[in-house]
C-alpha cells in the first residue's frame, strides 16, 4: 500500500467530515451534529445497523498539533436474529469513537503506520473504518433475543418456550426396544 493514498474522498459523503471549518490551532473545537443513512453492511453477520438507517452523529472536532481529535458517539438501530432460536431482535446501539486523524506531512504522518494513527486527506476525514470498528466491536458475536433464551429443540426445531415441561424425543422405539431386550439377554 502506499503510504498517501490519492485523495478520493466525496466531501459531500455522509461519513466525511469537513475540517476546513476548523482552524489548525491546538485547542480549537467544532462540534457536528448530523444525522446519516448507514452504509451497506455495518454489522457482523447475525446482527447489525440495517443499510440506510439513521445514524445519529454526535461529535466534537478537536485541532491537535498533529492533526485532529475526533471524539463523540454514533447512535443506531440494530436488527439481527437470535444465534439460539432465529428469533428477530432489534434493539439500539450507541458506540463511542475516539480516534487521532494526523495531518498530511505532520510528523505523525511520518512516523506512524497508518493503522496506527488515521490520516486526514487534505482537509477531510473519513470517519467510516473508525465507525466500523467501533461497532463491530461493540456486537454482540453471538446475539441473543434475551440472556436466558433456551433455544430450540434439536430434534423438532420449536422453541422450548413452547414446548410442554418435561418435552422429549427419547421414548426407545419398540422395534429398538425388543433389540434392546435381545442384547441383555445374550450377555
Ligand atoms: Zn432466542
Ligand atoms: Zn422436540
């Protein structure tokens, strides 16, 4: 990979945020409040942000020597399915970013790898590999529509919830249970 990517970012791109706004003096703050359609895939694969939704921005740009602090949250539906029963779940998710953006041609930028430190592209950021970490890690891997969920029976697929107590497949078969009977005898 080299080290400066062309700069191919869409200002206008909803995970893009614009510093030009932010003059570059240590201490200098702007916050941006917006709200964007998730990306395609935000997730893990049982559960995650549906594409489109809204996520909720709420940032604060802060200048540094080397770049630009962004700190905040970014609050979103999530949708997915019980790993236990398949049953759907939503639910809301708020994840907390914090992440360094090193100026171009900062010492940052010359001394840090870029999966160290994030890198600002002329003056814009883009704040979606930071988001997808921060949500990916904040899912759940296996997801459950609530901590005690029992799951299904192996044998008939329906949720113990309603199942009767006491519910099983274990009843020997007679054909089995004469051979069962055969077997104790010979020993
Ligand atoms: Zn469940
Ligand atoms: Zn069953």
């Amino acid at each position: 990979m080299p080290k400066h990517l062309p700069t191919h970012l869409n200002p206008r791109s909803p995970l893009v945020l614009d510093t030009r706004e932010l003059p570059r003096r240590p201490g200098v703050l702007r916050t941006v409040s917006r709200t964007v359609a998730a990306p395609a895939d935000l997730g893990v694969e049982l559960i995650g942000v549906p594409e489109g939704a809204d996520l909720s921005l709420d940032l604060r740009l802060e200048s540094v020597s080397e770049g630009v602090l962004v700190s905040g949250t970014v609050t979103g539906p999530i949708e997915g399915e019980c790993g236990r029963c398949l049953r759907p779940i939503t639910d809301s998710l708020t994840v907390t970013i914090q992440e360094l953006y090193a100026y171009e041609h900062s010492t940052t930028d010359e001394t840090t790898d870029e999966d160290e430190v994030g890198r600002l592209q002329g003056d814009l950021i883009d704040l979606e590999p930071a988001l997808r970490d921060a949500v990916v890690l904040a899912l759940p891997t296996n997801p459950v529509c609530r901590e005690d969920c029992p799951g299904l029976c192996p044998e008939c697929g329906v949720h113990w919830d309603e199942l009767p107590a006491g519910h099983s497949h274990q009843q020997v078969d007679p054909r089995w249970a004469g051979l069962s009977q055969l077997t104790r005898q010979e020993e």
